[in-house]
C-alpha cells in the first residue's frame, strides 16, 4: 500500500467524530473497522498523555511541560513502587563528548545485526552530547556531583574486561573549571568507545539518585497530574490510524483520556510476562531483578495500532541466580566464580564458570553472546568448599537449606546425581545422566590437576578441585536486568508502523524498542530515558501546537554490509580482441565460460560447461551470459534459487577477462 493521507493535514481538519478503539485489525496504515465508527465521550483531556512513569516517563513528562502542553503521567505501580528498572539500575546515564565516535562504538555494537535505524542511532548519540545541559539545567541535577572537580570514590575502578575509569576535562560542557566524568568502555576493544560516558546523580552507583532525580523534576512541576495505579489498557485511533488518546484504568473504571498532541509509550519491557519472555527471548523462565510491573502492556497497545516491531530477542541477561522458592525473591547473586562447577539438565559441564560477563555476554568462539542457559542448571562443590558457601545467607553446613531440600547432597557422585533427579518430584532433570555427570567432573578434576582448563578456558586461578564426598547441588537458573524488544521508533521518539511510516500521535522512550540490537553497553538504557524521553515529550507537546511536522517518507533499517551480497565488480582495463575461458564454482561445481571480445567490448559469453541443477542453474546461466553482454558489467539481476549459480558464474567470466587484460 502506497502513501496514503498526510496524517497531520487530516488531523488538523478532523473533528471528534470518526473514531475507533484501537485493537481491531491492522491493514496497512489504516485500520481495518470491525464495527461502525463510534463518537467517544472523553472523561479527560490533555495535551500530552505519558503512560509509564519511570525514568523514560518522567523525562518526557517534563519535557512536554516546558513545551507549553498539559501533561497527564500515570503508572501501572501503586504510589511509592513506580520507577520500573530506572530506580533499580546502577544509575548510569550514558553521555559523551564526541557524538561521531559514540555512533561508531554502538554501531559497532550492533555486530552483524542489520535491524537498526541509522538517523535513530545518531538521534540519540547527539542527544547523549545534551543530556548534561538537560540533566542540570531542566532535570535539576547538581553539576558538582555530576561533574565534580575533585576525584570521586573509585567505586567500579577495575570492573574486569572493561575501562572503567574517572576522566579528567578542561571545562567539560562548558562548566568552566576542571571536572571529572565517568568513562564505562564496556567493550575495551573499541576504541571509540573511550567516547562512552556516563553521568550519575549523586557521583555513585546503585542508590536510586538519578531516579529520585527524575521524580524531584517532575514534583517540582505540580501542573504535571501524575495517577498512580492506573494502567494503559488501549490505545485510541481514528479512522486514519491517528493516535488521538489512550484508555486509561483508574480507581476500577476505564477511561477514555484525549491526547491532543500524542501518548508517550513509556511503560518498560516484557521482564515479567512469561509467555512473551518465552515466544521473544527463548527462555521458559527467568528471575527479572526489578521492573515488577513490566508486563509488555507498551508493546501490546503499540500492536493493537500496527506498530511494527524490533529487537524482540535482545536483552541485557543472562546470568546465573539462585532463587529462594520459598520467599520468591531473588538472591544476593550467582554461585561464586571460584566455587565448584556448573553443570546442565543433562549432567555435564559446558562453560567457564568464571568467565567475564558483560551484561550478561559472555566470550564464545570470538563474539560476546547471551550466556548459555540449559534449565535447570546445577553448581557443584565439595566437602572441601563447605566453608565458602553457594548464597552468603545459608547456614553453615548447609543444615538449614538441606533439611528444605533446596540444597542437594550425595556422599558420592553417583548418590548426587540421583538426589539431582529425584528433586523436585523428579520433575527438573528426569533424564540426569549420572554417568555424564560422574565423567564431567572427572575431566574437571584432570584439567585441575594439569593445571590448565583446556575444555573451556577457564582461568586455573578460580578452579577448586570436586573430589572429596560429601557433595553438594543448588538448582540456579538466568537472571537478567531488562528486555530491549518493543515498537520500532525513529529519530523523532514516533514509532513507526509495519510500513516504515511514523503513527502519528504515538511516541516511545526508554527500553521499549530499545535501539539496541545486540552487544549492549551500560547505562545505554538510561541514556535512551534521557534523549527519547525528551524528544518524546517535546515533539508530542509540539504537535499539541500545531509545530510538529512528521516525515511522509518511511524509514528503513540499516542495510549494512551482507556478506551473501553478490559483488558486481568486473575486472576493469583494456580488453584485447579474442577469446578467452574462465573457471568459477557454482553449486553443483565447475562452471567453465567462453568470453569473446571485438573492439574492446565483450560481443559473447558462452557457457562451455557446468554441473548446475538442470531445472534452477541451467534456466539461468543463458540470462546471465545475455545481461552480461548487454550491460557490459556484472552488475545483473539473481535469477531466483540460483545465487550460488551467480557467484560461480561472476567468477569465471572475471577469470576470462583477466586473460583479456594480461
């Protein structure tokens, strides 16, 4: 379907008739009635209508309101619990002092994926070179603690695998005097990303400050009206597919609430829906670390307006966690790196135990990829490491944690194997193989023994021996800090729908449609709380006035470089008159070709030989020789099935030509 109405013309001249709940179906940019148009009775008008009031929230929020618009924030989470993961993070947002090179880092990144936006990408890189600017002059931050003149606390100096350090500037964003910001280089191997920084609220981590912040900015604003317990159930369109207003559930009634110029998505990811952590990420469970109320309400009302979707397979995770079934919280962290071995459901040892994590990546084969998860998983150990324990709070001995069976024990392998098995009502690891295990652990100890860890690499400094009965098992299974999946968004905070084209009155922030792909730096998410909230709120309130023109054209991802691409480079220089054979390898093998050249130009190309499958390769090759003479190049249209036809064919015309040339 081609462009259709300009939606911000026909906004300009509807009235508030025409209008459908959104949730019907979706056919292209317009949405597909399935009853008739009903006229809306709005129980509440704004300007600017935020859903979710984290960090991505409270940014746009505020930045709608220094816009001039009437703002409405409202949060899934009862009063005191809002926040999603921006009050549970580290407290990092991401910053730098050169937009270019940030850009080369994240997009770098995003390694072979080629499922990005590239003016999104550089949008937020040049809007993490303003988010100190917004940060203390609109947010209300303190410069002295953001960017103070003496070295702060050194509290993640020599975080391993990563640069980690305080930078000193002359006159950093133009303070006028000497400062220090932090620099996390996650991925040390980039250089670029010595352009990664990170600023922090109060000049240390983990404490809540940037989002105290944020919810400071916001009650410092009493025009902005903020309803807790109060959920996005719907969006609302009208018959253009224009997002006009959401529906909104309070005090046990929903309500129909007017956005004049947009709703901001800001709601989180899909942490605690288990049926989309398991169709997205693969995983039939996970331990999310905060983020209580992200239940992928964001993506589904996005859906029901035909937002198109992105990087519904990335997240910040895995990592190992033990998990209390008894309290349903989350322990303290992973097994020790230096205690024992993990093994999988099936008895085996497959990974370094201590290998560095970034984020929950760890290095396999030369790229930093998602831990490995077999579930249940299992950390082993030994009578001889009774007196470091697998969870800091376990009593000694284990006496406590045994008695509940969430510790396991076996004076031999064999007996743990089969305790192993018969936990859990015989329903985690039925198919425990005790002779897998009892080998497993054996190599285990040869490797220790050798002194080396030659199956996985694991480095001799963290292996204990597991040779001295009796044994011990605690069931541990992923972690992970957020999801990146959601509505695709572009460099104005819109999201764009399954056609490439923004919807108009609907933006994103935060990590909902996270531009994140792949390889995923710390305090990026926080950064995208800061520039899309902010272009969020300022184009809605924009548009609110009339001011916001959104592009007719759609975006596309970035098509980077495809290493199937068919090159058509041909061998350039003087062709000398005659005929000459070349050899490729197509698929079925040899491709064999006659090139004839008169007056400098080929007049001919003939195949002389080939094993093409006769019904694919064969139908082709007499088209390629054709285009070839006709085009005098290579640059020639694939025949459908017959790529690997092509690449064979290129190559041995190239072979021919030069002979032509030599």
């Amino acid at each position: 379907m081609g462009k259709k109405i300009s939606r911000r013309n026909f906004l300009k001249g509807t009235a508030a008739g025409a209008i459908t709940l959104a949730g019907a179906a979706i056919t292209g940019n317009v949405m597909a009635q399935s009853a008739p148009n009903e006229t809306i009775a709005w129980d509440a008008e704004y300007d600017v209508v935020v859903l979710g009031y984290g960090g991505a929230g409270a940014n746009a929020a505020v930045a709608a309101y220094e816009g001039g618009a009437k703002v409405l924030l409202t949060d899934k989470a009862p009063e005191g619990l809002e926040g999603g993961n921006t009050q549970a993070s580290g407290q990092f947002i991401m910053a730098t002092d050169n937009p270019d090179e940030l850009y080369t880092y994240l997009t770098t990144l995003m390694g072979k994926f080629n499922n990005w936006d590239d003016e999104a990408v550089r949008a937020y890189c040049e809007g993490c070179a303003e988010n100190f600017d917004w940060m203390t002059r609109v947010m209300g931050g303190d410069p002295e603690l953001i960017c103070p003149v003496e070295h702060p606390t050194a509290f993640m100096e020599n975080m391993p695998g990563t640069v980690n350090n305080w930078t000193e500037w002359e006159n950093p964003w133009g303070l006028g005097r000497k400062g220090y910001v932090y620099c996390w280089h996650e991925f040390p191997e980039y250089e670029s990303g010595k352009h990664c920084l990170c600023l922090t609220a109060s000049g240390t981590r983990f404490d809540r400050s940037y989002y105290n912040l944020c919810q400071a900015a916001v009650q410092a604003r009493p025009e902005i009206e903020v309803w807790s317990e109060a959920p996005g159930r719907k969006l609302i369109a009208d018959s253009q597919g224009v997002v006009i207003g959401a529906v909104i559930e309070k005090d046990g009634k929903r309500l129909n609430v007017k956005a004049n110029g947009g709703v901001v998505l800001a709601t989180g990811g899909f942490e605690h829906n288990k049926e989309m952590v398991s169709s997205y990420l693969q995983q039939p469970y996970v331990h999310q670390r905060a983020g209580l109320y992200n239940d992928g309400d964001g993506v589904k009302m996005a859906m029901g307006v035909g937002a198109d979707l992105w990087h519904m397979s990335n997240s910040a995770g895995f990592s190992w966690i033990y998990k209390n079934p008894a309290l349903s919280t989350v322990g303290l962290g992973g097994p020790t790196a230096t205690l024992g071995v993990i093994v999988g459901l099936g008895g085996s040892r497959f990974m370094n135990e201590a290998a560095e994590n970034r984020h929950g990546r760890i290095d396999i084969g030369g790229r930093w990829i998602s831990t490995p998860m077999p579930l249940p998983s299992y950390v082993v150990h030994d009578a001889d490491q009774l007196s470091t324990k697998m969870v800091g709070t376990f009593s000694d001995g284990y006496v406590d944690e045994i008695a509940s069976g969430e510790v396991l024990v076996g004076d031999t392998l064999e007996e743990l194997a089969q305790a192993i098995r018969d936990s859990n009502g015989g329903k985690d690891a039925p198919d425990f193989s005790t002779e897998a295990f009892v080998a497993s652990i054996a190599a285990y100890n040869k490797r220790y023994d050798a002194g080396e860890d030659a199956d996985y690499g694991r480095p001799f400094s963290t292996m204990r021996p597991v040779k001295t009965g009796p044994f011990y098992a605690l069931k541990i299974g992923p972690t992970y800090f957020n999801t990146m999946g959601g509505p695709r968004r572009n460099k104005d905070a819109q999201v764009i729908n399954v056609e490439g084209y923004p919807i108009e009155g609907l933006f994103s922030a935060g990590e909902l449609g996270s531009i994140f792909c792949d390889m995923y730096n710390g305090s990026g998410n926080l950064g995208e709380t800061m520039v899309f909230g902010r272009l969020a709120g300022q184009n809605a309130a924009a548009r609110a006035r009339g001011e916001f023109t959104s592009s007719d054209e759609p975006v596309s991802v970035w098509q980077g470089e495809d290493e199937q691409e068919i090159a058509d480079e041909i061998v350039s220089g003087e062709y000398k008159d005659g005929t000459y054979e070349g050899v490729g390898t197509g698929f079925g093998g040899p491709i064999t070709v006659s090139v004839s050249v008169e007056g400098g130009r080929i007049v001919g190309v003939e195949v002389v030989s080939h094993s093409e499958t006769a019904a694919i390769g064969g139908v082709a090759l007499p088209s390629y020789c054709e285009s070839v003479v006709e085009k005098q190049s290579l640059d020639i249209d694939v025949v459908t099935s017959a790529s690997n036809t092509l690449y064979g064919f290129k190559d041995a015309v190239n072979d021919a030509l030069t002979k032509a040339v030599g």
